[in-house]
C-alpha cells in the first residue's frame, strides 16, 4: 500500500496563477483533510471531508477550495495564489471513528512557493 | 476560542529522560494525541488518550488529565533519531485536529 501520496511535491508559482494539489489515499478511508504548515509553527487545518462529495472549512479556509468526487482523492484548489499561501501543505486521511482509530496519516507534503 | 500550549524547545542528553507537557482551552474534546515529525517529513502519530491516565507504547508513553486539561509525552532512554519537533493535537467533536505549535526536541551526545 502506497498510503497517502500528494503531487506535485514542489512547485513555485506567480502571484495570481491558479494550481491543483492532489491527494491520493488507497487505505479505503472515509475522512481526509489538508492542512498547512508555516515555519516553526504547527498544522493548520484548511478544509476537510467527512466522505465523497461532501466538504467542510476547516481554520483557515480563505483563498481555497476543496473537492472530493472520489472516496480516495481530495483535491485542494488555489485560485488566485498570493505570497501568504507560501507554505507547505500536508494532506492525511483517517478511518473517523472515534478514539484511536482516528489516527491521521499524513502524506508526504507538497512545498509552495508564490513569488 | 482554542488554544494549545507547548514549549517551543527542549534539549536533553542521550539516554535521559524527558517530558514534553501541553496544556489546552477547546470548546470540546475528544482526545490527545501526540505526533512525531522529523525536519522535512511529514508528522507521524505517536500516541492518543482518551481517557485519564497513562498510554505506554514502548519508550514514549503519554498522559492525560481531562480535569486540569492538560496532558505530557514521556520519552525515555533517549537516542539521537528522536530529535524531531513534537506537536499534542486535540481531537474535537467532529474528529478534527487541533494542532499545537510544537515542540522542538535536539537530542545531543
């Protein structure tokens, strides 16, 4: 099993470009989220999803979108990137049962630069 | 509001003992895990409490007080791949993840 996997793992783009990042999870997991992770600092949550076709904002969710057509993949939009949203960004999935069962696994991220 | 606290840094020696506490303000709880990220990986779980008391799991074990709202990572016999930042992560009523800002743990000789 490959777990979770993001492409693209580095990417540098232009203020106002737009970008796709993608998630692959093939542990038949119901929940997935992707978060963001400043220097020095912990993982923000930005959008998540409880099931195929259905999203949620998480923390921090201005500046992006989420879509989940397919139970192993979510997908985080940039629309219109800006230097803030310099960051590398983590997507992980779990089974969402409660207790122990909800442990997180993480993809490997994917590093932004917006110049 | 939420809120996690956790010092920033933690520097220990090879072999010893050490205790990384954090406390927490979340508006629900659902439990407290601890997760393991080495500099340029992606974090990996260590551990979850649920309830009062102490998780064991080899050389890491980790504790909760719901009462006083706060919890610790014990690692023990230390080695030198356990530098690593460590961040505890509330777990809320919608199984979401609150994370801390983590701390940084260097492991010298």
């Amino acid at each position: 099993n490959a777990g979770v996997t993001q492409t693209p793992k580095f990417r540098v783009l232009k203020t106002g470009q737009s970008m796709t990042l993608l998630c692959a999870q093939d542990m038949n997991h119901e929940y997935m989220y992707w978060y963001r992770q400043d220097p020095g600092m912990g993982l923000r949550l930005i959008h998540y999803s409880v099931g195929e076709g259905t999203t949620a904002k998480g923390e921090v969710p201005d500046g992006y979108n989420v879509s989940r057509l397919k139970k192993q993949n979510f997908l985080l939009g940039l629309e219109s990137a800006a230097p803030s949203q310099t960051s590398v960004y983590f997507c992980a999935s779990s089974t969402g049962t409660s207790g122990i069962g909800n442990e997180q696994f993480f993809g490997p991220g994917t590093r932004l630069t917006v110049l | 509001g939420q809120s996690l606290e956790q010092p920033s840094e933690v520097t220990a020696v090879e072999g010893a003992i050490v205790q990384i506490n954090c406390t927490y303000q979340t508006s629900g709880f659902y439990g407290l895990s601890w997760y393991q990220q080495h500099d340029g990986g992606a974090p990996t779980f260590l551990s979850y409490n649920g309830l009062d008391g102490l998780e064991e799991t080899g050389r890491f074990s980790s504790f909760l007080s719901r009462s006083d709202s706060y919890g610790y990572l014990l690692l023990q016999e230390l080695q030198m791949k356990d530098s690593a930042s460590y961040f505890c992560a509330v777990m809320d009523s919608s199984y979401k993840l609150i994370f801390g800002s983590g701390t940084r743990l260097l492991v010298r000789p």
